[in-house]
C-alpha cells in the first residue's frame, strides 16, 4: 500500500506542477493575491488553509497509530466474516 500511495501521491504532484505551469501564461494572478480582497480576509484563508494541513496530519497519525495497534485487525476478524 505505501508504493501506491507514493505514486499516487507523485502522479497528484506532476499533475497540479504542469496544470501550473500551462495556467501561468494566463497572467490572472497577482503577487498580492486576489484583487477585491481585503487584507483580513486574505489572512484569514492562508490560517485556514495552515489549521486545514495541521488537521490532515494529525489525522494521518491517528489512523497510522490504531492500524498499528492491532484494534482494527481484531475488529476485522470478529465483525467481517
């Protein structure tokens, strides 16, 4: 399952960098962000976006540690027959 994920993973990543790059020439985008915005609300996504990351990983690590416990292997053997 790791080596999928790792590919999958990198596949995400090539993808979004050529979307990028091709999106780029449009010149849509600003240094300062999106204009008609204010200055609140351009922190107020860039913290939203930071909590939104922080929660992924300590979910991740929440998941990594009960598959290593053995409580999802039991609940497997009684309740999936």
């Amino acid at each position: 399952m790791s080596a999928l994920g790792t590919a999958s993973s990198l596949l995400y990543v090539f993808i979004a960098l050529i979307l990028g790059l091709i999106y780029s020439g449009n010149r849509l985008g600003t240094v300062g962000g999106r204009a008609g915005s204010s200055t609140s609300e351009k922190i107020f996504g860039i913290f939203s976006s930071l909590g939104n990351i922080a929660f992924a990983f300590g979910a991740a690590a929440g998941l990594a540690e009960r598959a290593g416990c053995g409580g999802w292997a039991l609940y497997a053997r009684v309740w999936l027959r």
